[in-house]
C-alpha cells in the first residue's frame, strides 16, 4: 500500500504544497493546516497532494497513489461530495479536478446547511486565515483579478446604454446561460455562524452553466430558471448589494452579490485596500445642480469609495475616489435626486476569453507558468 509511506503531518503538508502551487494558491501557515485536518481524511489528503494542475482520469490518478480503482473511487466520491474535487462528466466516465480554496471549498463547505461539519470551528478558521495580510496578497493577485464587478445597468444613461456590451451586463449573462442555481451564499452563512451576519438574504448566490450543473447534482444548490436568477439579481439590488462575477469574457461560471461586512472580496478591501475584483468599466457621474446634499449615497457604498464633503459653496456634497471605486451603481441607484448616473470609464477592461485564459494569466502574473 504506497499511499500509506507518509507520516500523516508529511501528508497534510504534501496537500498544502499542492494547494499552493495552483494560481490562487494558498500561502501556507498554522490556520491553513488546522483548515485541511478538519477539511481531509488523511487518505483524501494523500490523494489531494498527488494531483496534476489539470483534470485527470481514474486510472491516472489510480497509477499517481498506487490506490485500487474501485477503492480511489469511493474516495473521490467522497471528496466531490465535500467539495473538494470536481467530478467533470465526459463521455461515459469522469475526470477529476483539485479543488483550490477560492473559488473553490472554501465556498463549497459554506454553501451546505447540513451539520456533518462543525461550521462555526471552521468560520473561525477561515475568518483568521483571510485576514492573514499573505494570503489576502495572494487573493488579490497582481493586474488579472479572480472576479470583476458588474454595474447596475438602470442607472446607466440612455446615451450611454447603447454602447454596454453584453459581457457588461449581469442581465444578459443570465440570460444567455438559459438558467443555473441559487445557492446559500457561503460568507454571510460564515458570518452567520460567527454571529456577525447582516441580515442580507442567504438564498443569493447564483452559478450559471456547468458549474450550475455541478453545484445541482452535488445537494449545494437548486435549479433556477432565467426569471428566477433575474428576480434574485433585482431583489440584490434593492438592497444595494454588488454584483462580482467570475472574471471572463464568455460564460462566467457564478455572479455573486455581496455586502461590505460578510464578503471576502469586498472585506479584504475594506481592512487592507486588496482588490481580488476588477472594477466595472464605469464610474458615478455628479450632477451638482440636481444633488440634495442627502448623503444617502456614500451610506450605501459597501466599500466607503463614496464620502461626503464640504463644497466651496458652503454645501456638503458627495465626492467619489475614482482610485478605489468599483463602478457598481450602488450610490447611483439609491440617489433619491437622480443626481448621480454612471458614466464610461476613460480606460476600459476586457476580460479574459475563458477560465483557462484568466488563470494563465493569473499564474504567469505570480511566475508560476
């Protein structure tokens, strides 16, 4: 039995390093290993740690642990139902993939309700780890981001509305992906179990394509057609919530709608000024005339891009930083006075063509291509 030679601490660490090596890697430290016990059998982290950067057959992985098919499969089975490897379909039989931890199980364990895993134990885990200023580098990575946010398309004027494109346009991503699922959103779950959630709505998080797919036959989400993911991405956006996706240009896997206090993303923004987000190609617009001093504005900003100040005229008015702003249309789109519109950013981002192309990127970026 090869895959018994390591000690089991030798295992784990094996695992770690293995993590680490994917684009979003994982820096290692004490929490990262506490996370992995909890996460792992020591059998599932012998195999996670021999596992190729691409997806790879049974027989492969079989020959890579001198493990018995029959005996790997219940083992990868068990791991997919944990979040923890992806099972990728192909023709009669399946390839299989080394989940990273995000996007990845760190979602996938939070997206559950069940309690076969103790939640709050790994909150606590997960919350230390991210605030670590190594990992919360290596989350944001340098100019390709993991995600990137998407504007509120009702507050884009009409002389500029003509010229958005679909990739710009949550609306039109989730309709051309003819439907995906809802899932729990798993950082408010996090805080929910840490105590500190904010009451925004749990049932948000929306997957689209096989990755729908995938989160469907896994128990971590439910089947949601176009209307019903168009009724979530307005429902958000009553709430003033920012819409992240998966950052390519054609079929992104997941939209997300985050808030200021749970999100990772907008979080680790908020504490340390990291962005694992790309800007919208947008940016608010002031109408000075127009504009009632409310402030109502800068309360909404979920990352405070958005402030008020004195104005030479005696009044206090909004002022945006246009360095830190994330184009969302969140303080446009609760403007009472129709003061602020969004408006074309002068240097515009194209997203990468796929998952493929943004984690070349992203590893080329790091000088681990």
């Amino acid at each position: 039995m090869g895959h018994l030679v390591h000690n089991k601490d030798e295992v784990y660490r094996l695992l770690a390093e293995r993590l680490n090596r994917n684009p979003v890697g994982t820096p290692i430290n004490e929490t990262l290993m506490a996370i992995l016990h909890r996460l792992y059998t020591e059998s599932e982290a012998m195999v996670g740690s021999k596992f190729p950067m691409v997806p790879i057959a049974l027989g492969k992985i079989a020959r890579l642990t001198d493990i018995e098919e029959g005996q790997l499969k219940i083992i990868l089975d068990g791991m997919a139902e944990k979040g923890l490897v992806l099972d990728i379909p192909r023709k009669d039989s399946y390839y299989y993939m080394l989940v990273p931890m995000v996007v990845g199980f760190f979602e996938y364990t939070f997206m559950r309700v069940q309690d076969s895993v103790k939640l709050k134990d790994l909150g606590e885990l997960f919350q230390a780890y991210f605030n670590h200023p190594e990992v919360r580098e290596e989350f944001a990575g340098k100019d390709t981001k993991m995600m990137r946010t998407l504007v509120y398309e009702q507050v884009i004027p009409v002389a500029v509305e003509t010229e958005v494109l679909t990739y710009e346009r949550a609306s039109e991503i989730i309709r051309q992906s003819g439907g995906g699922a809802i899932s729990v959103c798993p950082c408010r779950h996090e805080a929910a179990h840490l105590g500190k959630s904010c009451g925004a709505p749990l049932e948000v998080c929306t997957s689209l394509g096989s990755a729908a797919e995938w989160i469907i036959r896994r128990g971590l989400g439910k089947p949601a057609t176009v209307d019903e993911l168009l009724q979530v991405l307005s429902e958000t956006e009553k709430l003033g919530l920012v819409h992240n996706c998966d950052n390519v240009l054609n079929k992104p896997a997941y939209i997300c709608h985050c808030c200021g206090c749970c999100c990772v993303i907008l979080t680790g923004i908020n504490k340390t000024g990291q962005y694992a987000t790309q800007p919208s190609n947008f940016m608010p617009e002031f109408n000075q005339e127009t504009c009632s001093g409310c402030g109502i504005c800068a309360e909404h900003c979920q990352i405070k891009a958005m402030t008020m100040q004195v104005h030479s005229s005696g009044a206090e008015l909004p002022v945006v930083n246009q360095a830190t702003c994330l184009g969302c249309g969140v303080c446009a789109s609760a403007c009472p006075s129709g003061a602020l519109t969004m408006t074309r950013r002068e240097v515009l981002h194209v997203p990468p063509a796929n998952a493929q192309e943004k984690f070349s990127r992203i590893a080329r970026e790091k000088g681990r291509a």
